[in-house]
C-alpha cells in the first residue's frame, strides 16, 4: 500500500519538473521615480543620481547647476526631463520664463526652444508648478505644439485635478503619461514612506505607478531605505519604458 505522504512528495516532485517547462507568467509591478527641482543643490542631487540609474531627474532649465545635473545624470545613466515652469494659480514665486496662458506660441516656442539647449540630454518635459497653466486648454495646446518639434515626451504633474494636459498631449500625438503620487507634500519620513507604500500598492494594482519627489534629505533616507527592501514584485524603472504602455 502506497503511503499519502509518499504521493504528496512524489506530486510535488512532479509540478517542480513540469514547471520549469513553463515561462513565468507573472510581471513585475514597475515603478517610476521622478526627482523635481534639480539644478540648485548639486551635493544632494547627485546622491540621488547614485541611488539608482532608474531614477529620473527633471531639471530646472534656468537654475545654476542645470546643464551640470544634466551631464551628471546622462553619465551615470538616468532619464532626464525638463521641468518647466508654468504659472500656479496661488501666488507663488515664480521662476524665469514661467509660462502664461496669455503668452503667444512664439514666446514659448523660444522658452521651450532654450530650455532644451540649458538641459541636454532632456528626453521629456513636465510641469512645475501650473495648476493655471495646465487648466488651461488654449495654453496646453500652445505647448503640444511646441513640442511637435522636439522628441520630447510629456509628463503631466498633475498639480490639478482639471489637467487638459494628456487630452491634448493626444491631440498632437505626443507621448505623455501622468503622475500617480506625490511623496513628500509632507517632508518627513514617516509620511514620505506611507506614500511610496501606497504607490507600490497601484503599482500591483494597475501594473505601474508613477511618483514624483524632490530632492530633499528626508526623500533620499527613504529612498535608500525602501530601495533596498524591495519587494520581490516590484520593479523599479525608467520612466521612458512606461511610454509605449501608457493610456490616459
């Protein structure tokens, strides 16, 4: 008589061979970090360069490290974005070339024009700041056009519920995705870590997650802790690679 724990041994045996024969079927969450607002505190930024070469960096094109940001990240491997500045509707200091609503199409081509050759390397664009800016339907569409001229992608911010961003992005046919969460509206680390679990919770939920940061201490210690400890279904990648994925 055949013992059970013998044919619970010899079945197992048997689905670990038959296994192998099999390609893994279950993907990866993948996760897109984005790190605003680089271009003014060059020793910090930098680490967050070192963290991960799947870190993406959105420069400031008119702070005054910017092209030196962007030739750091660009020789260690990361995308690298422009991160324009466009008006808020808050009072806010506002830096230069901020784009208007009200700005004619030649004003941005040139802001945009520069600030491609102040961040080289740059592979796509979002938004700093501008809840009014990218509220506003005629003024994204000034920009969408501006970008017909570049291989830029679009990432909206999303600094407003109401974007008209990706549903023009798509009237021009330019490769744009949106910004998921934010990690650290509030700068301490309890709270940036609550956040960047909950985005790894969308990104098992819905495949991917994109988050945005800056570069603050409390930031990179969570990042460099979280980064470490990764969970086996989480992956973290560029933010290039969620292009061809990406719907609105």
């Amino acid at each position: 008589m055949i013992k059970i724990p013998f044919l619970i041994s010899y079945f197992f045996t048997i689905c670990c061979f038959l296994l192998q024969f099999f390609p893994n079927t279950v993907q990866a969450g993948k996760l897109a970090i984005v790190i605003d607002d680089f271009g003014y505190r060059k020793n910090i930024e930098e680490q967050f360069i070192l963290l991960s070469t799947n870190i993406t960096v959105s420069i400031l094109p008119n702070s005054p490290h910017a092209e030196k940001m962007a030739l750091y990240a660009h020789q260690h491997g990361n995308d690298i974005m422009i991160h324009l500045p466009m008006a808020p509707i808050s009072k806010q200091y506002l830096e230069k070339d901020t784009l208007t609503p009200d700005m004619s199409l030649q004003e941005i081509q040139r802001i945009i024009s520069e600030a491609v050759l102040k961040v080289p390397y740059a592979i796509g664009l979002n938004n700093h700041m501008g809840s009014k800016m990218t509220a506003n339907a005629e003024g994204m569409r000034k920009v969408m056009e501006s970008l017909i001229n570049y291989p830029l992608f679009f990432l909206d911010s999303r600094t407003i519920a109401k974007s008209k961003a990706m549903a023009i992005a798509q009237e021009y046919n330019i490769p744009a995705v949106k910004r998921d969460i934010f990690l650290d509206d509030l700068q301490d680390e309890k709270s940036i870590a609550i956040q960047f679990n909950l985005a790894i919770e969308l990104a098992r939920k819905h495949d991917q997650a994109i988050v945005i940061g800056h570069p603050y201490h409390s930031t990179y210690n969570v990042l460099k802790r979280k980064l470490s400890q990764l969970p086996d279904d989480i992956e973290v990648v560029k933010l290039s690679s969620l292009l061809k994925n990406s719907t609105d």
